[in-house]
C-alpha cells in the first residue's frame, strides 16, 4: 500500500479515512495539522492550516473526548496527537465490536420476522401445553374464537395474562356468559350474536391469535392435534380472520336489528358452505 502523504496540509486521503472513524471534517484537519507539527497550541493550528479559530477549539474538545490529542501544557494550552498506530488500533477494534452487534440484531430481526415456523404436536395435553405457553408469551394481546367449555380449560393462563395487562377478546360457542363472569377483564362475545353451536367443528376447534406475531389452532377430536404458525403472512391472514369475527359480534351486539343479521348470517351459511366441509378436520 503506498504511504499517505501527510505533508500536504489536508490530505484528501487521511480526511476521508479519519471521516470513517467518526472524525468531522474540521477535526481530521485539525488532527492532521497536528501530526505535521506538534506541540502547538489552537491559535497556530488555525493559523498553519488556515482555518477559523473557533472552530479549531471546538475540534480539539471533540478530539480530546474521543482521546484522539492530548494536552502537553496548560498555559497556554498546547495539544499533540496520540501516537496514530494506538488511535487507529483502538478505533478499529470499537468500530468492529459496534459493526459486530449491528449485523446480529439486524439478523435476528431478519430471522423473527422473515424466516417463519410451523410447529406441530399431537395429544390433548400438547395442546393445551401450547395453548398455555402461547398465553404466557402473550405481552400486548390476544384473540381466541372456540367453545366456551373448551376455554374455561384455559382460565388459569387468561386470568394471569389479564393481571399483567394483556388485552383478551374472545369469540364464544355455547355457555359464554359463564366464561364472562370468570374473566371480568376480558371481552367476551358470543359468535355471530347467539353463541350457537353450528357444526360438529365448533366444538373441536380452538384458535389463539398472540400479538400479531403466532397463532395456534387446536383440534380436540380423537386425534387431537395443535399447530403452532409464526409465519408472517400466515399469521397476518389469520389475525385478520379473527379480527373480522370480532368486528361481526360488534355489529350484530351494538345493531338495532342483531336478530335480522344473525338471519342473514344463517341464509348465507345454508346457502355457500359445502355439505361436510367440518369432515375434514373431525375425522382426522
């Protein structure tokens, strides 16, 4: 590598390395003029360099923060540069360490966010092992839609997480306002209005949505299974899914005529879902 000429009073080369240690341009001149010269006080490095003496005395007070100059004498102040080998090897190894950490916690938010998982289990114990731990990761909130029997399984974990301050919404088959008065800090809806059971589905599944980050379907059949999904997309989609059955228990719990939405809800049910389709996840 061909040597840098520090007898130029501003060598383009020596400015923009020191810039790339965090040095601002005055203070790399300021530094440099130092290595041409030293001891000298801030007066004769304004004057050597040609440059404004106010800002040649802020430099030197960045300079002696960073440990970059030190003082030779007091009256009147006199600087030189610590030896540059020293300055160099101790930049260098803060700004590797600095450059190390960012490139970790950059690749762990790549990995959390974009690098997604499904887990899967089977038994009933497994699934309420996950339904339990996906209650006790909750830190901002959480949706559930499933059988109010089913969830009264759960009340250790949805009271302990309405105690630390998660927000608990839940979408109710059969007896939900029994699970109402069990959890008075939550927000329990009947689905669709009327809590009822519709299909042999309604009481087999249970989904869990956990901050926009998880959601976790369990099915209580006689095969039961659970599945785990930190996927984002999918877990964006199935967020929206329960986001939506909640907007629907609004509407038809703050309307006027909640009886004629649960009607059309019933005609439109009849009228597109397949004969069977809960057959697939019963028999499995």
């Amino acid at each position: 590598m061909k040597p840098l000429n520090l007898s130029e009073p501003l060598n383009a080369k020596a400015v923009q390395l020191l810039r790339r240690f965090g040095f601002s341009g005055y203070e790399a001149a300021v530094w440099l003029e130092l290595v041409n010269g030293f001891p000298a006080t801030a007066y004769q490095i304004a004057k050597r360099a040609g440059l404004q003496r106010a800002n040649v005395y802020r430099a030197i007070e960045r300079l002696l923060e960073i440990e970059a100059v030190s003082i030779v004498h007091a009256k009147p102040a006199a600087y030189s540069p610590v030896d540059p080998k020293s300055l160099v090897a101790r930049l260098t190894t803060g700004l590797a360490d600095e450059c190390e950490r960012f490139a970790d916690g950059l690749s762990r938010r790549m990995q959390s966010r974009n690098q997604g998982s499904i887990r899967t289990a089977a038994g009933v114990d497994a699934c309420l092992n996950q339904l339990h731990d996906e209650l006790g990761t909750a830190q901002l909130y959480v949706w559930l839609k499933g059988e109010a029997g089913t969830l009264r399984l759960l009340l250790p974990s949805l009271e302990a997480a309405c105690l630390r301050g998660v927000q608990i919404k839940i979408i109710a088959f059969g007896a939900w306002r029994a699970l109402q008065k069990k959890l008075p800090s939550a927000m329990v809806y009947p689905h669709e209005g009327k809590a009822q059971r519709l299909t042999s589905a309604t009481d087999a599944l249970l989904t869990l949505a956990r901050d926009g980050r998880a959601v976790t379907t369990a099915v209580f059949s006689e095969a039961a299974t659970v599945t785990c999904v930190q996927d984002h997309a999918l877990t964006y989609q199935l967020h929206s899914y329960l986001l939506h059955e909640i907007f629907l228990a609004e509407l038809v719990a703050n309307s006027e005529d909640g009886a004629r939405i649960t009607r059309d809800l019933k005609r439109l049910r009849e009228q597109h879902r397949p004969e069977g389709m809960e057959r697939a996840l019963t028999h499995i």
